[in-house]
C-alpha cells in the first residue's frame, strides 16, 4: 500500500513538476528582456569554442600563419594574420577626429616655449569684434560678437604640439548655454571637433540667503550668471580626454583664426604654450619640505553645498535624507546639504569654493561623498588649488564606489600596500579650491571603445549588406570572400576589444560584470573568424552584443558624484567621526518613518487661504515640472500681479470628472491634443476668444498651432460658432534623420521631394538596409501627403472629412504602398536601427535630436537631420507642408458652482496666468530649468517662437527645426474626430495586411468616420451637410 | 427578549399572510436580532454605498443622454434601441466577449482545479511555492511580456524565431493583424486566468475530510479518479461554486488585457470585448448613458450565466 502510494504520488510530483517548469521557464524566459537570454546563450556558446580559439592562436603566433576554414569546398588558404591585422581599411577607421590627429602628432609633446598674443593684433577680421580700451580691471581687450572671426599672425619658435589658452569674459546674454567656439590653423579645422569647441560660463547662486516654502522645505535657490575672467584651455567636448586639445605648429609662421559660433565674449589674452607633463607628488613635495613646510594644526570642515560658483546651472544644491550624519540634517524637510549626484555628471563641471586659511602648513584633503549611482565604477575628480592642479595625482582623485555615504582621505596607496594621504600646502590666507569633473582613468578606455562601437556597427553594416537582415541560416554567404576586407576586420577589432578590456580591469578594481560585454563580443568576433559560415545565424546576438556595448560606453562616461563635506586637516587635528553607525541608522529610519505620517511630501510648496485672489493650477505631468512651475509663480507671476496660484501635481485623466464634481482647477496645465476640445464643446472650458487680447496673444504661435484647440463652425440654425479653447504649449513634429556617412558609402543624396526619395529607396534597399518613416502607424503620414497634394483634411467648417476626393485616395494609395509594394517595417525601434546603420533614414519627432546626441556619441558628426521630402505642385513649387499632432496646451476650467462676479474674476486671473505663463521669457526659462532639472535629453519643445530661440539648441540645430517648422500645419480636431484616426488606421490595417484596394476601404471607412461626425454634431446642435440627413 | 404580542402569536398561526403583516413579522424579527444587523452594518453601507448605488444609479442612467459635464436628458429606450439594431461594434463586442467567456471561462476553470488538486499533496512548503508560481501570473499583470513576444518587429521574440527558422518571409503583424488578435488575447489571457478560484480551490481541498477518503479506499474506490468524482468533488460544494461564480463572471469582463496587447480600439474591433466596449463609450466618446445601457446588459448576461451555473452545479452542492 505504501509503496503504492509512493509511485502514484511520485507520478503526480511529475506531473506538478511539468506543468510547473512549463510555467516557471515561460515566467523567467518572458521577465527576462531577451537580449538577455540571448547574450547567456551567446556567452556560453562562446565560452565553449574559447578553448579552441585559444590553441588557434597560439598555433598562429608558431608559425605566423593561421587555417581558415573554407566553409563548404573544405579547402584550406593560408593567409598572413599579421598582415590583415596592419591592413588598413578604408571607412573602417573614422578619420578627422582629435584620436586620430592626436596619435599622429603625440610624438611631438614635449615642453615648449610660450607664445602670448594680444588680443587686440589680429591681422583681420569681420564685423563683429570690437576693441574696448578698458573692460572690468582689464585693458586693451577685445569684444567678440556671435559669428565674429579674426585671425591672428603667429611666429611659432619651435615645432610641436601646443594648447591654447583663452582669457575670457563670457557676458551675460539672455541664451545661457555654454559658448561655441572654433579655432582654425591656417585655415583649416585640424580635426572635426575644433569647430564645435566651448566655453563655459560662470553660474552662481541668486542670493547666498536660503529661501523656504510655507512648509518649511528649503527651495532651490534661482540660478544667475556671474561672469568673470577665466582662464582656460580647450578640451574635446564629448569629455573623453583629461588633457586640453593639442594643436601640430610647425615652426614658422602661421595663420590662428578664432571664431565664436554663439555668443558674446571678451577676451583679455590668448596664450599658446605647452607647459610639460605636472610635477609628480614626490617632487611636489620634496620641494615644499625643502623650503621648510611644516604639517598644520588646524582643521576646516567646509559644506559642500556651499560653493562660490560653478561651470553648469544644472549642477546644483541636493537634498538627501536618507543618511543621518548629513548636514545640515532634516528628517522629513527638504534641506539643501549636499550638492551634485546625477546632475555633476557630465566631464568638466566644476564648482569652485572659496577657504579661509588661518595656519600656513600641509593640509590633508578629504571628502563625504556618496557615489552610489555608478555599480562597480571609481569616479574621478580634478583638484585645482588657486586654479592650478598642484601636482599630477591631482588629476584624478579617486571616489569609490559604495553603498551610501562614504569617507575618503584623498592619497595614493604605496608600493609597500600602505595608504598615503596627499598633503597639500596652503599659505595663511584665501584660496579657492576647485573641483572638476573628468572622466579619469577610463579616458583611454572610453575612447577606445567609442571607435570599437562604430567599428563594430560597420561590420555589421557590410554584413547585412550581403546577407539581410533575416539571413537564410541554412546558407553559406562566403562572408569572407563577400565582404571586403571582413577577416582582416574582424582580426583587428577583436583584438582592440581584448585590449580594452585589459585596460579597463588594470584600471578599475571592481570593475566586475559591466565590462564583462567587452569578453562576450571578443569571443564572438572570434569564433566569427574561425567559423564563418556560422556568422548570419548569429547575427542578431551579435548586433544585441553591440548594443550592449553601446550602453556600457554610456555609462562609463556618466561621472555623477554627490558631495557632503569637504574637510582640510592639518596633522594633529581631530577629524570627527563621519561613518554614520547602526544605531543612528536605525534611529534615523524610525523618525523618517515616523515623520512620514505627518508631513504632507506631495505639496507643491504652499497653499493660500481661501480670501485671498488666488487661482489653482492643475499640472498633469511630473514633479520636476511642477516645481519649476512653482518657482516661477512665486518668482515672477504673483509679485507682478498679485493673484496666488495654488500649484497641483494631478493627472489630468481625472479633469473632466473633476469638473463635474466642482472641484476642478482654475488652470489645467500640459493638456494632451484632443481634450480641450472634447471639453470644451461640452462647455467645460472657457472660451478663449472672448478676450480682448486673444488675436495678440495667439501671435507667439505658428499660425497652425491654436487650429487643433478651435472650433469654428456653424450650429443648426447657422449662427456662426467660433470659439478657442486652449493655448499651445508645447509643439513637437517630425523630421528626417538620416546617417551622413552611409549616405556618402551608398552615393546618394538627401531627398528633398518624394520623387527623389523614391529614387534612392532601391539603392538603400538593395544593400539590404531600410528606412523608417514612422515607428507607430498614426493618421500623420496620410493627412501629410494629402496636404501635399494641395487639398486640406477636413471640410472648412468641420462637418465632415475630405477623403472622397482624388487627392486623398492619391495620398492613401501612396501612403499604403510605401508598406506594401515597398515592404517598410511597420514597426520598429528607430534608436538602435539608425545607431547601427541598418535604417540610415528615419523619419522621427524633432525632440530626439538631443536623445539622439546623447545616446549615441559615437555617431556625432555622422548624422544629420533635414525637413521631411516634399511635392512639387503644377505650379513647380515645392510643397513640404507636414500634418503634425504634436501639440499639448493649457486651458481654463468653467466652474459652474460659483457665482457670475467670482467666476469672471477667476476667468480673467486665469488669462492673466496664460498669458505670462505662455510668453517667451517665462517658456525659456521653464525650459531651461526642465532641462538643468533632468537634463539635455528632456529640452523643452515650446511652442512660443520666441522662446524656441533661447533654448540650448546649437545655431545649426536651430536653423533646421526652423526651416521644418515653417511647414508645419498641425491638424483640426473635430467634433467626432476620435473616430477618424481609428477608421484611417483601421482602413490602413486592412490594405497592408490583406491587401485589399486602398481606395475600396477608405470610401468604406470614410463613410463610418462621416456617420459618427454628424451624429456627434446633431447631438450639439452644430449644422451637418444636407446628405447627412438622409 | 421582547413580548410577543398576542396578535403575533395568532399571525404566527396564520398560513397566508398579507404584505403588511408580513412587513410586521419582519420588523418584529429584526428587532429580536438587532445584534446581527449591527455586526453585518459596517458592510451593507459600504456594499449599498458602493455596489447597490451605482448599480442602481446605472440603471437610470441607461435610459438618459449623459456626456458627464452637461446634465442627464431622459431618452427612454432609445439607447437600447441603437444598442441592438444600429451599434455592429455592439454585436462584434458580444460575440467576442462570448467566444472569450465560453473558451477561457470553462477551461480555466478546469485548469484550476486541476492545477489545485496536482499540488494539493505537496509539503506544505513546496505547496505554498507553487500556489505563488501559479497564481503571480494573475497577480503581477506580467502579460505585458507577451506584447514583446508578439511585437509586429522583425526583431520580435516569436518573429526573428520563425524568421531564423525560415517559416515565415516577413514579420507577421500578430497584434494588429485582425486574424490572429483573438486568437492571442484568448491565449494570454488563459494564461494568467488562475485567479481566485485556483486560490479557493487550494483552500477547498485542504479541508476534506480524510476520514471520508479513508472509508472510500476500504469501500473499494480503486484510484485517484474515482476518489475525485465519488469522495472530494461532492465535499467541495461550496468552493466548487464560488470558483465557478468567481471564473466565469471574470470571462465576462475581459477586457484589459486586450486593451493592452492590442489596444482599445482594436484593429477592426476584432478583439473588442463589452467592456472594452463600455470604455470607448464611457471615456473616449463622452457617453456615459450609453455606456451604462451596456453595462446593463452586461450585468443582466452575468445574472444569467450565475443561475445557470447554479444549476450546472446543483449535484455537488449540499446546501
């Protein structure tokens, strides 16, 4: 019996046990993200011929030779590793950058001799430089205007490589962002980026004065200029060099041509020098004991948050409670009492502080920092004392990483393993002491590794070149005798990627599983050399591998750091002890928790009492931009006007039903598209128009961007209705991305109409790469072309659509046919298609350019972006007019509870509110804080023209949003008009999957789209089209 | 206690009694439990205040015109009218919502307890391990993982496999490709449909009575099926009934997994269920007394299928 019951429960242990792994595996599979899996798999796989490939190359290194397997005819070539891997490679290297222009000349780095050029002796010019006899304690300087240029005439003694060193002023200007510069040498950019060089500016605090909320949290204090005279080198801006630039002079005479891009300056002295290689530590301070320095008594303890000035506004003052020993400390409150983490972390930020010295003597340097943000990664610091980096171990003082706040004496650890703090000699008196970002140590590694990246994505270009992008896995493609140069390619890239890797573990302790990718795609690359034939079934993990390596390049240049104290002590001083212990932990826990059930974080600094004039602002989108908000009311909007305004952070799905209920907001802030209208036919919201000022306001717009918030049209009776519902506020649309260097490979040029973009189609095509023109189906495209056409979407007074007539079938057929008899992808992931090259021309909303620039550094320079293709009409005009949605907008709320007096005074209050909050000042400055709040990636898409303008865009970037924008027709909505976009893409599904006649389903379609149209209308009174009523 | 009046005692003898003696008789015994009614308060006002009323208050409505911000206008059966001989997005979404009901309901169902009953003589720990494996599909709303599966890219999970294998030329448009749509929502939602009933199941099956099952082994029950049909179902009544309630109204009221994976509206409204369909109506279109008028329906189809399943179910159930 027993035994029976062993074996039945044994047989349902099975089963469970099946059905379970059924589960468990189709769990696990699915939450992990697939590339995952695959990279496991790819790992092992590649783990498993590591052996292999090991013995392989030991025999190569024997006898210079390696036995490369002829795939299918089994016969054998001897070919010359050594060869391919010196073999240069045309496109394979990128050519132009600073890496390359600095190996070639490095040789000539040496100590040189000084030139200094006085400013005002430029041998020519354009307008826009101006001398000015005396200029903030500084004489003879001369003022450089935006675009000014001038060249100077230079007798350069000796040949080699020399930094340039500008003493500038940087004048307040209202565009905030760092100044663009270029240096050309006898004409010419000696390499790519010394044309986009910059300059920083000098932010500082508004007030030293801490300002409070009503509740108690202290607010971020408001970020000015402070200019002054700097003196600086140039460095390469993508951060990947500790060193200023270099420039070749030969001896002889030559032509220095400095050029501001954007901005106004004024520069005090140039300085052309190499100084040598810094003092080391040891001669530093055998040196300083040799004139008879002694070690301090005294102790500075020094807030980090309290810093004289800075390079960036967006590395600003942090509050942290989540540490007890932070100071000053607050459990529950916002208090500002450290500075940096994720916004100091980008090279070359600096914040500078100023120190009273009281003793003269060697003081010993040393940090509370937290730098939990990076895994496994050091973060570097460059010391300045009086903006000098005393000696070379200064250039890279190390912050490990660690859970939490950590404590570290800034030294080197010796030889024998003992830890040597740095002393560092201060004389009685004023100093200011100086922090900057660099990325330190991985410079090297960092830049290698952006090459890699496009060497890699290339391979992968050539590659699928050949095979496409689903390879036929049962095929041999003979990569090797297909793609040019492919195993001398792939030799040369496996090795930079072991060698990196050998760098990145020399430098970084702990560097553990992040840079484990760099191993995963050396082994790959090389069984990819011992086994082609196994390449175009492993091409996708190949490309994820890349990917993954992409993002490892990200991280290893994102620095970000968290400071607390900065402390100098002399040596007897006692250092107070900074760890926090598990008592105060513990301690400091309870009370956040405890604290947590009575102050109120959700607040978006105070509230007003009720009397008072005040008005309530919805705002539906994120903490950050209701802070900003906040600021700026408090700031600005209530000390011009006197009206309070009560700041909420609410989605705003829950408006309409806050209406309703009487509750709603005076003001609703970053309303989508369609709501307005939707509530405001329903008369939910007040009808713009009937201000005054509406025509003037509405100026700051395109003239397209209020179309989607009106509603002009007649009711049943045919009394003219005509009302506006909403402001814009922002305005994002799309434009052509495309890649410049797979342009040039393939020889063709940037569409500028459809014809033309049909005419390179095949030759993108044919190399097996695609393009994208939108990554989610929407009406866009549609109404683009039909506008194109010369026809508008919706009938003027917006009874019905337009679609019945040719134009529109013309630009449906022709929409649908880009799907289906040229087979582009309906969906897709534009970033990494384009990052890798396989989808060299995207058609994207012009907000990613900053995405794109961000994400994808080894690509800068190689793309660009355009406007959208256009029609040439019968007139031979080019058409590129582009049917966007991209707007989002702000409205006022009709409250029906309140009596006629109040309800018109909060109405006009209101207005006044979108009024300020909609010019171009308040916009620029709303965006820049969005921006220095979250970074470059989150720019701010206004839709204020003036505002647009004073955001960070360089003047290129600009110039080519501009000239899309002036194109740019946004969509009517329409009483109904929900059902339009579903219909089209209902009607589009059908043609792209089944085939079926473009025409045949938007007639059908169109007659649904119309039905829903009038009975909508019907139902507000609004006058329908007399077949409507058959 | 309180007295029992002499007219009580002679209604009391009474064999039909008029409404309002009846009411009186209530009252009376209400009076007699007044603790009772106190202990169940705290429930009924929030079962009235928050399933009664607005069940009610749908009722009503569904006989008005309703965009939310202006005031309800009474339109009679109008809405029930279009509902039935206008809306074919009505009938696509009823005929959906039944082919999803009738697969995944039963199936379920059986998948449940099936489930239950395989891990029922487990340890109690790898028990309790497998009761969060089965049930934290349901719990975490991990079905999102299956839109990457079915991801209309070349680059999709099912795609680039079936690509790799040759079976298929180009990516196939799983989700908004109106012939597969149905089929993948049913799919996905089968499989995270281990719900409640699974829970009540489990829980049902450990209070049997071993002796029972003992009795049954010397009666002569020769395996685990005939203890199943003779000895466990006809103990589990009431669990039995509470997962079908529990399974099959759930069916009814799909609807966010497809506006997930397919969205709301889908292509063609080929995975459009009535709810999804209440929702067009309610947010998008700003037509609540519509969308109640749906939701009527909805409720009245629930109530049905409850009392066939009641049926349905009469021979296990003891009570």
């Amino acid at each position: 019996m027993s035994n029976g019951k062993m074996t039945k429960l044994a047989f349902r242990m099975i089963l469970v046990l099946l059905a379970v792994s059924v589960f468990v595996s189709s769990l696990s599979v699915f939450v992990l993200a697939a590339d995952d899996v695959e990279a496991i798999a790819e790992t092992t796989e590649a783990v498993g011929t590591e052996a292999t490939s090991e013995s392989e190359d030991s025999g190569a290194k024997k006898n210079n030779a390696v036995v490369v397997g002829g795939s299918d005819k089994n016969q054998t070539e001897s070919v010359d590793v050594e060869a391919l891997k010196n073999l240069y490679i045309e496109g394979f290297e990128r050519k132009g950058e600073y890496a390359d222009y600095f190996l070639e000349n490095i040789k000539y780095d040496k100590k040189l001799p000084e030139i200094v050029i006085d400013p005002a002796s430029y041998t020519s010019t354009t307008a826009g430089v101006e001398l000015l006899g005396e200029f903030e304690g500084k004489k003879n300087v001369l003022k450089v205007n935006k675009n000014g240029e001038f060249v100077y005439t230079v007798n350069v003694p000796e040949t080699g490589m020399y930094n340039v060193e500008l003493t500038y002023y940087a004048l307040a200007d209202r565009i905030t962002r760092d100044l663009e510069f270029a240096i050309l040498i006898d004409g010419k950019a000696p390499f790519s980026s010394s044309e986009s060089l910059t300059l920083k500016r000098n932010w500082g605090d508004e007030s030293d004065i801490p300002s409070y909320d009503p509740v108690g949290n202290e607010l971020l204090p408001t970020q000015v200029l402070t200019p002054k005279w700097m003196t600086t080198d140039f460095y390469e801006p993508n951060g990947n060099y500790n060193e200023p630039l270099m420039y070749l002079l030969k001896a002889g005479e030559h032509q220095i041509t400095l050029k501001s891009v954007s901005g106004t300056l004024v520069l005090a002295q140039i300085r052309v020098h190499n100084d040598g290689d810094l003092v080391s530590y040891d001669d530093y301070k055998s040196k300083l004991d040799a004139k008879g320095a002694k070690d301090s008594t005294k102790f500075l303890e020094l807030e980090a948050e309290d810093y004289t000035d800075k390079t960036d506004s967006i590395i600003q003052k942090a509050y942290d409670r989540s540490d007890p020993k932070v100071t000053p400390y607050s459990v529950s409150k916002t208090a500002l009492n450290t500075i940096g983490g994720t916004n100091w972390n980008t090279s070359l930020g600096r914040i500078n502080y100023t120190i009273n010295v009281e003793e003269s003597g060697y003081y010993e340097l040393s940090f509370r920092y937290r730098q939990s943000f990076m895994r496994g990664t050091t973060i570097y610091r460059r010391l300045y004392v009086d903006n000098v980096v005393p000696f070379a171990e200064a250039d890279t003082i190390e912050f490990e990483y660690g859970n939490g706040y950590q404590y570290t004496v800034a030294g080197r650890e010796k030889e024998d393993g003992t830890y040597e703090p740095y002393k560092i000699y201060l004389e009685k008196g004023k100093h200011t002491i100086s922090l900057e970002a660099v990325i330190g140590k991985m410079a090297k590694a960092s830049r290698d590794v952006e090459q890699a990246v496009y060497k890699l994505n290339f391979i992968y270009r050539k590659i699928i070149m050949i095979t496409g992008t689903a390879p036929d896995t049962y095929r041999d493609y003979e990569l090797f005798e297909n793609v040019a140069n492919l195993q001398a390619m792939l030799l040369q890239i496996s090795d930079t990627l072991k060698e990196i890797k050998a760098e990145v573990d020399e430098v970084s302790t702990n560097a553990g599983g992040e840079s484990e990718i760099l191993n995963t795609l050396a082994l790959q690359v090389d069984s990819f050399i011992e086994k082609p034939y196994t390449i175009p079934s492993r091409l996708s993990t190949f490309k994820d591998n890349i990917s993954s390596l992409g993002t490892w390049m990200i991280n290893i240049r994102d620095i970000p750091l968290q400071l607390d104290k900065i402390v100098f002590a002399g040596a007897d001083a006692k250092v107070p002890n900074y760890k926090s212990n598990f008592f105060e932990k513990t301690l400091h826990e309870v009370r956040a928790f405890v604290s947590s059930f009575i102050d109120d974080y959700t607040a978006i600094g105070g509230t007003s009492a009720k009397d008072e004039r005040v008005i309530t602002a919805w705002v539906g989108t994120g903490r950050d931009q209701a802070i900003a908000l906040k600021t700026l009311v408090d700031n600005y909007f209530t000390p011009q006007t006197g009206i309070k305004v009560n700041v909420s952070l609410v989605p705003l799905a829950v408006l309409s039903k806050a209406i309703v209920a009487g509750r709603g907001p005076e003001v609703a802030l970053h309303v989508s598209r369609t709501e307005p209208l939707n509530l405001g036919f329903r008369n939910a919201l007040v009808n713009l128009k009937q201000f005054d000022d509406y025509d003037e306001v509405i100026k700051r717009f395109t003239d397209y961007a209020t179309v989607p918030y009106t509603l002009e049209t007649t009711d049943v009776n045919g009394n003219k209705v005509n009302k506006a519902f909403a402001l814009p506020e922002t305005q994002n649309f799309t434009m052509m991305f495309y890649r410049t260097d797979v342009f040039d490979e393939l020889d063709i040029k940037v569409p500028n109409t459809w014809d033309e973009f049909d005419q390179i189609l095949p030759v993108i095509q044919e190399n097996n790469m695609t393009v994208g023109i939108e990554s989610g189906i929407s009406t866009n495209t549609f109404f683009t072309f039909m506008m194109q056409n010369g026809g508008e979407v919706y009938a003027a007074d917006g009874s019905g659509t337009m679609f019945e007539e040719q134009y529109a079938v013309d630009a449906f057929t022709k929409w649908t046919d880009y799907y289906t008899l040229y087979d582009f992808p309906l969906s897709y992931s534009w970033y990494t298609r384009f990052r890798s090259g396989e989808m060299p021309l995207v058609f994207e909303a012009y907000s990613h350019i900053t995405y794109l620039a961000e994400s994808a550094p080894e690509l800068s320079g190689l793309w660009s972006v355009a406007p959208i293709p256009g029609t040439i009409d019968s007139t031979g005009k080019l058409n590129r007019t582009e049917g966007s949605s991209g707007l989002s907008g702000c409205s006022i709320v009709v409250n029906k509870k309140i009596d006629e007096k109040t309800r018109k005074q909060k109405e006009a209050d209101s207005w006044e509110f979108l009024k300020w909050w909609t010019s171009s000042d308040i916009m620029a400055e709303y965006g820049n804080r969005i921006e220095m709040a979250i970074g470059p990636v989150a720019r701010y898409t206004t839709a204020n023209l003036e505002a647009f303008e004073l955001l960070n865009w360089t003047s290129d970037e600009a110039a080519a949003i501009k000239k899309q924008r002036e194109w740019v027709k946004e969509i009517p909505e329409l009483v109904g008009g929900y059902y339009v976009s579903r219909s089209i893409i209902n009607a589009f599904r059908n043609v792209t999957n089944n085939y079926t006649n473009p025409r045949e389903m938007l007639f059908y379609y169109n007659d649904q789209i119309n039905a829903e149209i009038w009975r909508k209308r019907m139902e507000y009174d609004l006058s329908v089209p007399e077949e409507a009523n058959n | 206690m309180a007295k029992v009046s002499s007219r009580e005692v002679e209604l009391l003898k009474k064999s039909r009694l008029t409404f309002g003696e009846k009411a009186h008789l209530t009252w009376r015994r209400m009076k007699e439990n007044k603790i009772n009614y106190l202990l169940i308060l705290p429930f009924l006002i929030f079962f009235v205040l928050f399933t009664i009323l607005p069940v009610g208050a749908s009722m009503v409505l569904s006989f008005t015109r309703y965009d939310i911000l202006n005031s309800p206008e009474f339109v009679g059966w109008d809405n029930y009218l279009r509902m039935f001989l206008e809306d074919e997005v009505f009938i696509i979404s009823l005929k959906n919502t039944f082919q999803f009901a009738i697969i995944t309901g039963p199936v379920s169902y059986l998948l449940c307890f099936v489930f239950a009953w395989f891990i029922n003589d487990l340890p109690p720990i790898a028990r309790a391990t497998f009761t969060v494996v089965f049930y934290a599909p349901t719990l975490a709303n991990i079905y999102f993982i299956w839109q990457y599966i079915f991801s209309g890219d070349m680059y999709g999970l099912l795609n680039s496999f079936l690509l790799q294998f040759g079976l298929i030329n180009e990516p196939v448009q799983w989700l908004t490709n109106t012939a597969y749509m149905l089929d993948i929502v049913i799919f996905v939602q089968l499989w995270c449909s281990l719900g409640t009933g699974f829970l009540a199941f489990v829980a049902g099956l450990q209070n049997l009575d071993p002796s029972l099952a003992e009795a049954g082994a010397i009666d002569g029950i020769k395996n685990r099926f005939q203890e199943l049909i003779y000895i466990i179902l006809p103990q589990m009544g009431g669990s039995l009934m509470f997962g079908a309630v529990m399974q099959i109204s759930s069916a009814f009221s799909v609807g966010g997994i497809s506006a997930a994976l397919v969205g709301n509206p889908s292509v063609d409204y080929a995975a459009h269920t009535l709810v999804l369909h209440i929702s067009d109506f309610g947010h998008t279109r700003f037509e609540l007394g519509y969308a109640s008028a749906i939701s009527v329906v909805l409720f009245v189809i629930m109530l049905a299928i409850k009392g066939v399943i009641n049926k349905l179910l009469k021979p296990f159930s003891h009570d």
